[in-house]
C-alpha cells in the first residue's frame, strides 16, 4: 500500500448508505482508494504501507469542491467591495484582469488553488480568463484537481438588440475553446478536465451556442455558463433577445442536457425552473457571491424550487472579490440564510449541505464515477478535519460539527489523487510562504498599472 490512514474518529463516506464509520480506516495505492472500513480491519487485511497517517484527532471526509471559481480574480480582494455587478464588471475586476501578463496570471492561479486546498477543497471549477496555460500550469505544480475553460463569447456588452448569427468572432471563440479542450483535456496526469464556457447568458449568440454544444458532445466534455445572477443580467438579455428568456433561448439553441453546468440561476423565472428539471442541466449556486453583490437569489427562492425539484444542485463561490473567500464551509453557511428568508428552519440540514460540497459537486462536474464520496475504486481526493479544537467540542454529529460549528481552517491533511498535498497544514508541493510574498507584491504591481488600486483604499483614514 501507498498509504494507510488510519483511527479516524469518524470517517464519513457519502457513499450510496451515506456511512459513517468511528475508529474508521481507508488504504490507498495507486491513486485510488482500494478499502475502506473499521481501523482494526484496514490493518488486519494491510499490516504496512509506504505511510501510515494517524488520524485519531481528526474527522475524514471526501475532498470538497468549489464548483465556480474565477482564479484570475483572486488578486482582485477588497478592490471591488459593496458594488453592483454591473460596476464590479465595468470598472473594477475585468480591467484588473486586462492588465495581468502571463507571469502574473500564473501567481493568480497558483494562490486561488492555495487558498482552496487550505479550506480543504481538492476541485475547483473555473470558467475562464486570461492565461489560462498559466493555470494549467499551476494545477499541475500544486496537485490540484480542476475543470478548466477559455472564456468564450461574441457579443460585446453593449445592450440593445443583436443578431444571433454567426459573425467573425463566433468563429474566433470556437477556434480558441476547441483548441483549448484538444490541448489539455486529460493533462495534469488527468487532473485537469477542460470543458468549453460560454461567458454568459447576455454574450453568447445562437450561433455560438449551438456549435459548442455540438462540440462538447463530440469530446465528452462540459459547458460552463454564468446565467442571469441579478435582475439587471435577465433585463438586458429581454432587452438584446426580444423579450426571450435566457433558458427558453438555450432550449431553442439545444444547449439543455446533463453536460451543461449553470451557474447562478437567481433569476430564472418558475417556467425555466421547470426546464432544467424536464433537461437535466447542472446548477451550481452562488450564495456567497449573492451576499456580496445582493443579487436576490436568497428572497426569491430559486434554488430552493430546483432541489425540491430533486436537481442535484452544487456549490461556487465565484472567487475572492466576489465571495471574498474561498472556505467552501463558510459558503454551504450562507445558503441557511434562506431559512429565514423563508422562515423554514427545515429547508437545509448539516447532510445536505455536505452532499452538495461533495456528491453534488462530482455530478455538476461529470466526475461522480471517480470522486464524491469515499468508496472503493475512487480516486483517493480526502480531507482530514482537525477536531481537538473548541468548535469540535462537544462532538456528537460530525456533519453538525463541520457543516454549522467549523470552517475551513481545520482542513489539517488534504490528499489529491492519492498524494500528500497538505500535511499538517503545511503543502508539501509548492513554498507557501514565498508564493504569498509574490502573490501582495504582484496584485500591487497590477492595481498600480491598471488604475484599480484607488478601489481599495480604506474609507478611514490612514497614518
């Protein structure tokens, strides 16, 4: 055996029984997890291995996942905070973006999955930016898993009404995502997935649409797609489309089937509800991003009508100027907020919200055959919760303990594909330390060439 982990205080699986096992055991080789079950029984059947990993103070679970993260936003903290979308786009992080150089995008990439693996997530989705070999890159040098897109449209954001024919820049934008999906798909020792994204609901003509479905079909691969976040998005797409809502126009380009992913959907209407139920496209929700740039999904209850729907929806935080966090933890949080919305205590327990950190997560990004739970033949992605801390205590319920009482900062051991990434809170792939240094030193450099440092400047004053 590769490593054994072992006298975990409970080990919860998320498997199809949803079982936790105290003083729980799991063996892996190969990259993969090859048994699983109480301590004395790992040890008995595999008296040795490469390592063998005490967990006696800890909680195991699968590796979580954000599900939409812009790493190219992640020098961007505290330049776009209290702002609208439509100011967050015009003037604060896109024109950040705009300035990164390849170098710069490469700290970017790399610091976002750093913060992600300390929260203990080991798959992050991002839909697409500049450079985005550069995160290639970085995925491949840190140990992560991701799914990865170039950000693909062929309409600018002017308003008014548009043709939805096919024009030079549809051509451009399926050169570029094909080229991209060709390239790197399978790379990273197959721990980067790329997928086409069509950048929004309001920048994708019929075109456009049509043939990445085509395409994605024929590589079996995934569509990302932001898709109407705040009320200002779905008017401006009633305005450019005459009046068509954004799914229905999706349905009419075939865009609608279990490989597209949508993210947001705060303003889907209860008819386009009824759509991604009938189809079965992905969801991933949002509820950090909403808190920051009030985006209403919480008052309108959309989410809550898909899972009620049975839609398995997943979980995003946009990235650090738009949830201004990466703790997946913190982010399953803010979707209880919905249960004073709708003063329904009831609507979201500790358990669903870990299954859509994990289980949903894996269906949203097509892997739920090799992650998601902690089963036997699954890729060994596998976080260790520290739990002698005061928030553990007392400790009946883990899912209560980790879902409601901790957060990601008692992510202490985090397993990638069956390699050590994080041990004892420190990474054993990359210097954190120096990586940090370069990441403040190059979001100065960026802010200052790009005129977005004025952005973050405190509102008191400083001596």
């Amino acid at each position: 055996m590769d490593i054994l982990v072992l006298n975990s205080k409970f080990l919860i699986t998320l498997d199809q029984t949803r079982r936790i096992i105290e003083n729980g055991a799991l063996a892996i080789d190969g990259g993969k997890i090859v048994y699983i079950g109480k301590t004395e029984e790992v040890k008995k059947k595999y008296p040795s291995a490469d390592r063998v990993i005490d967990a006696s103070h800890h909680v195991i679970t699968p590796g979580l996942m954000n599900c939409h993260c812009h790493t190219m936003d992640q020098l961007t903290r505290g330049l776009a905070d209290n702002v609208s979308l439509a100011t967050w786009i015009s003037e604060r992080v896109p024109p950040f973006e705009a300035g990164l150089t390849p170098d710069d995008a490469y700290v970017s990439a790399a610091a976002c999955f750093l913060e992600a693996i300390k929260n203990g997530v080991t798959t992050l989705a991002d839909p697409g930016g500049p450079h985005m070999d550069q995160v290639v890159q970085a995925v491949d040098d840190i140990g992560a898993r991701a799914i990865l897109a170039e950000r693909l449209d062929d309409i600018p954001h002017r308003g008014g009404r548009v043709s939805e024919a096919a024009t030079p820049l549809t051509e451009e934008a399926v050169r570029t995502g094909e080229a991209f999906v060709k390239r790197y798909n399978g790379s990273a020792d197959d721990r980067v997935k790329a997928w086409f994204s069509l950048r929004t609901e309001r920048t994708t003509s019929s075109a456009l649409g049509s043939t990445i479905k085509r395409l994605a079909d024929q590589y079996n691969v995934g569509i990302e797609t932001h898709m109407v976040n705040t009320l200002d998005a779905l008017i401006r797409h009633k305005e450019m489309f005459r009046g068509k809502l954004p799914l229905k126009r999706y349905q009419e380009m075939g865009l609608l089937g279990p490989n597209l992913l949508l993210t947001h959907c705060n303003w889907l209407t209860d008819e386009e509800v009824a759509l991604v139920k009938t189809y079965g496209p992905k969801v991933c929700a949002t509820p950090a991003t909403n808190f920051a740039l009030g985006s209403g999904g919480l008052k309108r209850g959309t989410i809550e009508k898909m899972m009620a729907d049975g839609v398995p929806v997943a979980l995003g935080c946009s990235g650090s100027s738009a949830a201004n966090f990466l703790d997946m933890l913190r982010v399953a949080y803010c979707l209880t907020g919905a249960q004073d919305v709708h003063c329904d205590p009831t609507l979201y327990s500790p358990e669903t919200l870990l299954e859509m950190l994990t289980l949903n997560g894996a269906k949203a990004l097509l892997l739920d055959s090799e992650i998601g739970s902690l089963e036997v033949g699954k890729r060994a992605d596998i976080v260790m919760f520290r739990i002698n801390r005061p928030e553990w205590v007392p400790l009946f319920n883990p899912v209560s303990n980790l879902i409601l009482s901790s957060s990601g900062d008692a992510a202490d051991t985090v397993i990638i594909d069956g390699k050590m990434v994080m041990e004892n809170r420190r990474m054993n792939t990359i210097d954190e330390d120096d990586l940090l240094k370069r990441a403040q030193k190059t979001a100065e450099d960026v802010a200052d060439r790009t005129g977005t440092r004025v952005h973050g400047q405190p509102a008191w004053k400083m001596v």
